[in-house]
C-alpha cells in the first residue's frame, strides 16, 4: 500500500471512529438516564468494535488482534485460579448471568476486559508510545500507570454487578459494598499481566524497518479520551437521574442501599476515571502547544514538529 492509499484509509478510518464515538456516548449515557435494557452482549460489542479498529491503525491487526487473545487467556486464567484457591481476586464464583462458562469463567468476561485498551491509550498519552525503540523504563511505565486506570473503571463497576445484579458472588463479602479489598488487588495485579505482556510483544516484535510510523492527529487520541470519560460519566449520569432506592443483601447478610451504592460509583468516577481522562486531555495539549511554539520559534515547522512530538502531531 502506498503511502498515498495509507493516508486516505486512516481518514476514513478516523471518520468511522467519530461515529462509534457518537453512537457509544448516545447509547451509553441514554442507558443510564432511561435503562434501555441492552444485552450485555450487545453492550459490549460498540466498544469492541471500536477499540479493534482504533487499535489496528496504531498497531497493525496482529497487533490489536493479540491483546484481545491476553485478555482472553490472562482473564480466563487468573479468574479460574482466584475462583479456586483465592489469588489474585479473593474467593467469589459466577452465576448464570453471564452465559456460557470456560470452566468456572463466563466466556463473555475475556471480551468485558478488552476495554480496558482504553486505559492503555490513555497511559500511552501521558508517557509515551511502546516500539522497539522504547526504553525499559517507558516498556514498564505504561502497563503500570494502564493498570491504575483499568482498576479505575472496575471501582464504578463491580458494586452493581455484584451486589446488585448478582453475576458474581463474593462469599465473604467485603467492605466496598459487599466487594473486598482484595478484588481490586487483583484487578491491578492482572491488568499489569495483561499490559505488561502486550508491552513485551511491542518491544520485541519484528516489523518492516522500512515502514515509517507517521504521525497520527490529535483527534485520533482525543476519541480514545471521550469514550473513556464517557464510561466515568454515565456512573454519575446514573446517579443524578436516579430516583429509586431499594435494599440489597450481600452473601454475608450486610444490607446496603442502592442508592448509596450508586453515589458511592458516581463520586468515584468523578475523581478517578474524569480526571484520569482530563489529565490525559491536558498533557494532549500541552505536547501539542509545545510542538507548535518550537516549530514556530525555530521556522523549521514539520521537522521540528515530528522530533517533539512525532505521535501526537
């Protein structure tokens, strides 16, 4: 493909993802303000679809094809593991909720960490990309700060699901809402696996060292922002159009309000996964302006651009 023919595919494809954007802030905020009641299969399937091709620009197909088969195998693994002896997670089991099992693990769970790519975008703005030109110090950096946004996201999640909506059960309970400390230990423990692994394979992996990686606009990182934001905020969507308040019990017998559940993911949210996405928004365009002050100041526009900043020109 020449370069001509590149350049023309990623617009499109730039233009397909403002679409998925769209659709998937609609439908997940509408979702939280008049529950739809979309199939968690379906629910999943825009984000999906939206992280493969976001993910096949930057890094090929191979590249985004194989972290979705480690979330499958690392998710998969951990979960059957924590299920029977207790590590990483804690001791908890899934019902039926969430369909078919691979032995003790709901296939759909492998697809529900997928997702978590945004984190990885998002990680990648504030440090830097992974190629086989990376230092170690960046290869261990990005799977680390990932993993804090990953956890960030399962903070708003893991009291409805469980607590509320029983697709999984922790049998002794735990003090966030009927959710142990010791799942989100675990959580960070396995996105670190997870990302730490697709770091390895991005160092490491053989490409076409004729093949320049040119730059990607803004807009392509700003989408990957958006529909991280837009997750945190339907937490808080959730929980200032909700009205309704019900008791649940957890498998301990602890009664909790609903009500205080969704408050508690709401303010949550806000000051994990809304900063997390600001932060992200802000070093955005501080590498932006730099770049664009440097080309100025020295009148050597697109080459000094390129050194500054080569991916988030």
């Amino acid at each position: 493909m020449t370069v001509n023919n590149r350049s023309v595919v990623r617009n499109v494809s730039i233009y397909v993802l403002w679409l998925l954007v769209v659709v998937y802030a609609v439908v997940k905020l509408m979702n939280s303000v008049l529950p739809l009641h979309i199939p968690t299969a379906i629910g999943l399937l825009i984000p999906i679809v939206f992280w493969l091709l976001h993910g096949a620009l930057r890094y090929k197909w191979s590249g985004i094809l194989t972290f979705l088969v480690l979330c499958l195998v690392v998710s998969n693994l951990l979960e059957n593991t924590s299920i029977l002896t207790g590590f990483p997670f804690g001791h908890y089991y899934y019902t039926d909720a969430f369909g078919p099992k691979l032995f003790q693990v709901p296939l759909l769970v492998g697809f529900a960490y997928f997702p978590g790519y945004s984190a990885w975008v998002l990680a990648t703005v504030l440090i830097g990309d992974i190629d086989r030109k990376s230092s170690a110090f960046t290869t261990f950096a990005v799977p680390f700060i990932a993993s804090f946004g990953m956890v960030a996201n399962d903070l708003g999640l893991d009291p409805t699901i469980s607590t509320i909506n029983h697709v999984f059960i922790w049998e002794q309970g735990g003090g966030y809402f009927g959710v142990p400390f010791t799942n989100y230990v675990g959580w960070l423990f396995t996105a670190y696996v997870l990302f730490q692994l697709f770091a390895l394979f991005l160092r490491f992996r053989r490409t076409d060292s004729k093949e320049e990686v040119s730059a990607f606009p803004k807009s392509y990182y700003a989408q990957a922002i958006i529909v991280f934001a837009v997750v945190g905020l339907a937490y808080v969507v959730s929980y200032l159009s909700g009205s309704g308040d019900t008791l649940v019990t957890d498998a301990m017998g602890v009664v909790w309000h609903t009500r205080s559940i969704a408050e508690a993911e709401a303010t949550v949210s806000i000051f994990t996964m809304i900063f997390i996405a600001a932060l992200s928004t802000v070093k955005l365009l501080q590498r932006s302006a730099t770049a664009t002050s440097a080309s100025i100041e020295t009148g050597s526009g697109e080459t000094t651009t390129r050194e500054i900043s080569p991916e988030l020109k």
